[in-house]
C-alpha cells in the first residue's frame, strides 16, 4: 500500500489500527494491521456500479471479524461515491443480507433476466 492510496476505513479499538484502503490499479479493497495485509475484497468497476468478486482473510486472521470489518467498509465506500452494488461475492451477498441497512445498494435484476 502506497501513501498514495487513502484509508476507507480505520478501527482504533486495538493498539494496532486495522486499515482498509482501495487499490483501484488492482481492483480490490485491501484490509491490513499495522502495514500487513490480512486480506482483500476484489471488484469490478462499471458505469455507476461496483461488481464484488471475491473476498478473502488470510487463514490466520480467520475469525476475528476482520471479514465483517472489511464488508461494512466497503459497502459504506460505495455508498459514499454514489455507486451501486453487484454483490457476486457469497461473503458479501451474505452480509448485504444480514445488515439491510446496505439492501438499497444492491442493483435489481430486470424482470426477464437471469
């Protein structure tokens, strides 16, 4: 991560702060302690719209909610630039569902399209 890539988000619970920042050159949201990278949310982006792919927490930081930190700053990016949400990501679509404050993100399917 470059100094050039600004934080998403920033929890302070801890004496180490877990960041998130968006690499846009790489398409994905990167979640990191202390300068490491713990894992990423990779995406697409479209005309008004951001695609999420995939999501993944490095098996060793599995379980600490850093999964959960990670979706709700990334939902709440994408609404603060006004995009919608194509959620292709199990884990993502999971926590759309679970947290309907983020339901009005998602892009509707057109009747006739599957």
């Amino acid at each position: 991560m470059s100094a050039s890539d600004p934080p998403v988000g920033r929890d302070t619970s801890s004496d180490d702060a877990v960041e998130i920042r968006d690499r846009p050159p790489e398409g994905r949201y990167i979640i990191s302690l202390g300068g490491q990278p713990l894992g990423f949310s990779q995406y697409t982006l479209g005309s008004g719209e951001i695609t999420f792919i995939h999501t993944q927490i490095d098996r060793e930081f599995e379980g600490r909610g850093l999964g959960l930190r990670l979706a709700g700053a990334v939902l709440d990016d994408a609404r603060a630039r006004g995009l919608r949400v194509r959620p292709q990501c199990p884990f993502i679509a999971s926590y759309i569902k679970a947290h309907p404050a983020y339901r009005d993100l998602v892009v509707r399917r057109s009747p006739g399209r599957s």
